[in-house]
C-alpha cells in the first residue's frame, strides 16, 4: 500500500515529492498511513485510511481493497 501511494503520486507529478511518516494498525483489514509532501514553494501533511476484505485466516491469505481515503487538512499545509 506504502509503495503505490508513492508511486501514484510521482507518475502524477514529478514537482510533488512524498514521504512516508508513518504507519497504524487499525482494526483488522484496516491500515492507516501518514504522509509528508513537498513542493517547490509548498510543505503539507496527509493520511491515508485503507479498508481491505480478508480472503481466510491464514497469515499469508489475500486482500482486496475495499475503499481508501485520503485526508487532507489546511492546517498542515504551509506555504
């Protein structure tokens, strides 16, 4: 989930730079990631909140993702 977030955004714009801040277990099936971005004249914050099905039990069982979102507030965004 860390890589393509990261990936997105540099496919999207190479003026953009993201980095991963960190990372929450939420429930089960659920992951929650802290961004810092950066741009040529701007340094902000973002989360993003994922929700996955789980296909079984076992520790190597797949994921689906069911919905993701991305947060962002203009408090953490500074110019």
């Amino acid at each position: 989930m860390r890589k393509e977030v990261e990936a997105w955004f540099a496919g999207r714009d190479r003026n953009i730079t993201v980095k991963h801040e960190r990372s929450e277990q939420g429930r089960p099936g659920e992951v929650l990631l802290t961004y810092a971005g950066t741009s040529k004249d701007a340094r902000f914050k973002f989360r993003v909140d994922a929700q996955f099905t789980l296909a079984g039990s076992a520790a190597n069982a797949p994921a689906y993702v069911k919905a993701i979102n991305v947060n962002v507030d203009k408090r953490d965004f500074e110019k």
